[in-house]
C-alpha cells in the first residue's frame, strides 16, 4: 500500500478499472515540466493518469497582503514578480486601475507606447512558450529558437526603461519617462527580421509528425468546460471560444486597430499551440499600425505628488499572453488599499488540468502542462 499526502477535502477519486491497483507518484516541485515550483499528484492506473491534484503555494510570497502596506505606485513592481514574463501587461492594468479611479487621462502618445510595449510584450511570452513547449516535447533546438528572438525583444526593453525582466515603467497617466529616439526604428527592424524567422518557427514545430502525433487530440478541453472552469486567453480560444477583451471590451487604443483574434475549435494541445503562433503574427499587425500612427505630443499626463483613491470599489482587467489579468482595489483612505486582489489567468487555467489529462500518459502531461504556458509565480502571489 503506497503512501501519499491526502487529497483535499472534498475531493473524489474516479473509479478504476475492475482488478487494477492505484499507485500514487508526486510530479515536483522541482521538475522541470511544471515550469516553477509546482507540486502535481499523479494517481496512476498502471502508466494511465486517473487523477491531477495540483498542490500550489510553494513560492507563495504574500503580495496581496504587502500591497496593504504599500502605496499604490510602489504596488505596481510588485506585479512585475507575478509573471515577470510579460510585465508591461501586469503593470498596465494596475494603472488602468488606479486611472479609472482618479479619473486620470493618458495622452494618445502615451497609449501608443503601452500598446507597443504590450504587444512586443505578447510575442515574447509567445516565443517562449514555442521554446518550452519544443523543449518539453524533446526537442532542444525549439529552445534555441525561441529565445533568440525573444533576446532581440528584451534588448529594446532594456534601452527603454533599463530592465529587461521586471520592467517597473508605466504609470498612472502614461509612463515614468519617454521613449528614445531609437526606439520606433528598433522596432521596425524587429518586425522585418521576424516575419521571415517565424517560416523558419514553423517550419520546424508546425508541421513536424512528432510534434502533430504527441500533441493532437490530446488535452482535448471542450468549449462548454472552457467557459465552465474560467479559463481565458489562447487556452479558451483554443476550445472555440472567440472572446478576447481587446476586441470585446477594448480598453486604451485597441478599439482603433485592426487585427484578428485567432480562434481554433479542436481544443487539444496542438490548437493551442496554434492559436499562439497565430497571435504572434497578430501583434506584429498591430505593431506595424502603431508605426506608421505614432503621434508626437506627451507621453504622460501630469503626474500627481500622491495616489489618493476615492473610497469604492475599482476593478480592470486587460488581456495579457496568457489570459485575462485582473486588479480589484478596494481604496477607504490615504494612498495605500484596503485591499487588492489579482485575477491571474494561469490559477483560472490551472482547474482544467486534471480533466485535460485523464487518461493519457505522464509524458502527455508534460505535454499539456507546456500548452498552459503557466509561470507559477503567478498562481501563488
């Protein structure tokens, strides 16, 4: 008889198959596949999974109690340490937040510049999602692929705003300074060396009959359980669900550009997969019309020697790489919250798991797992 720690309340077993023994075996929380320290309990019929049983909070480190102690402006690094893949969009709709709030008005340059940020912001998390999910199939030239590319990106945030991980440049009203001159033809140059690169992306996962044979028809997610569990981003649109808030609900300048939400009906890994590489060509749209517009003018609204929030409640949410992102602020006094709360997408995509592995193999977790694109951090806080 195996020991384990038990499962939580609640909680029930799927039956198994008459005369099998169940075994239980821990995937993490160190291993590589879980992409953070993420502990997953495997309960096995043979090599078959029966149940997941995600176990979080490994790296839990208390952000949403630290915002009560810190001012709304000091809050916005801290969402940098979420998921620190794609900052720009975390801190986007902290600010948003704080703007709707105060009523605070962002100059039209200054929108540009977010939207920009954000959407090169998109392609990278994309692309390192393309690396981990080619690396986690086995295929080790995927990782050298994706990161390439995503350095490039990386090396035009630097020069902007001196990070290259945890960003820490927008703010209420737009941005804490402006961007260099360098910064729209370092852009461009990006776009005329990707468009060519990413035939080469493809050319190697797309179509590969490993990737096809591993991937579709596996962690199929229907559209109904989709909507059901709460999941959003490329991992609803990838179950047939066309909902993506720059087009349904858009916020700064998204309602004036135009571009395609990807959509694929299939709901396995491999639609996922696509829905992303599809993405990325979409952010390179919505890149190139930025360009061509990008105004002169402001790039922040006067900036305010505090952040005072009227008493209420204030909610935003943006769409981020990985699904809709979400800042709830509850102000009663001064320049710090009462409270603040995150609605990460991963935590919200994390439920489909177990019902997405269900009879596959544990190689075929690692395989759904990479199409989550999950960073931990974010699920824990």
């Amino acid at each position: 008889m195996s020991t384990h720690t038990p499962l939580p309340s609640g909680f029930k077993l799927a039956p198994l198959a008459s005369g099998s023994d169940e075994f239980f075996v821990n995937m993490g929380p160190q291993h590589p596949s879980t992409h953070g320290a993420l502990r997953l309990v495997l309960r096995l019929d043979g090599e078959t999974i029966v149940e997941v049983v995600p176990h979080m909070g490994y790296i839990h480190r208390g952000m949403e109690k630290q915002a009560e102690g810190e001012s709304y402006v000091h809050y916005i690094p801290l969402t940098d340490r979420q998921d620190y893949i794609i900052s720009h969009q975390n801190n986007h709709c902290v600010c948003m937040a704080i703007e709707k709030a105060m009523g605070i008005g962002v100059p039209e340059r200054g929108e540009y510049i977010r939207v920009m940020l954000c959407e090169l912001n998109r392609i990278a998390s994309h692309l390192v999602f393309y690396a981990c999910f080619g690396g986690d199939l086995g295929g080790q030239t995927a990782l050298l692929y994706g990161f390439k590319e995503r350095e490039m990106i990386h090396d035009i945030f630097e020069e902007v705003c001196g990070q290259r991980l945890t960003m820490n440049y927008f703010r209420p009203g737009g941005s804490n300074k402006d961007i260099p001159d360098t910064f729209i033809p370092r852009v461009k140059a990006f776009l005329e060396h990707l468009k060519p690169t990413m035939k080469d992306y493809e050319t190697l996962l797309s179509k590969n009959v490993i990737v096809l044979f591993r991937s579709q028809g596996v962690g199929v997610l229907s559209k109904e359980r989709a909507v059901a569990l709460g999941c959003s981003g490329p991992v609803l649109r990838a179950s047939g669900v066309n909902y993506d808030i720059r087009k349904n609900e858009p916020y700064s300048i998204y309602g004036s550009l135009d571009f395609d939400v990807p959509v694929a009906t299939e709901g396995d890994c491999y639609a996922r997969y696509v829905v992303r590489i599809q993405e990325i060509y979409e952010s390179m749209k919505i890149l190139e019309q930025c360009i061509k517009r990008f105004p002169d003018g402001p790039y922040r609204s006067a900036p305010k020697p505090s952040y005072k929030l009227p008493p209420g409640s204030y909610y935003t949410q943006t769409e981020t790489a990985k699904g809709i992102y979400g800042t709830y602020i509850v102000a009663v006094k001064g320049d710090k919250p009462y409270r603040i709360h995150t609605r990460s997408p991963t935590f919200a995509n994390m439920l489909a798991l177990n019902e997405m592995s269900q009879g596959h193999k544990i190689s075929d977790l690692v395989t759904i797992m990479a199409t989550l694109d999950p960073v931990i951090p974010e699920i824990d806080r």
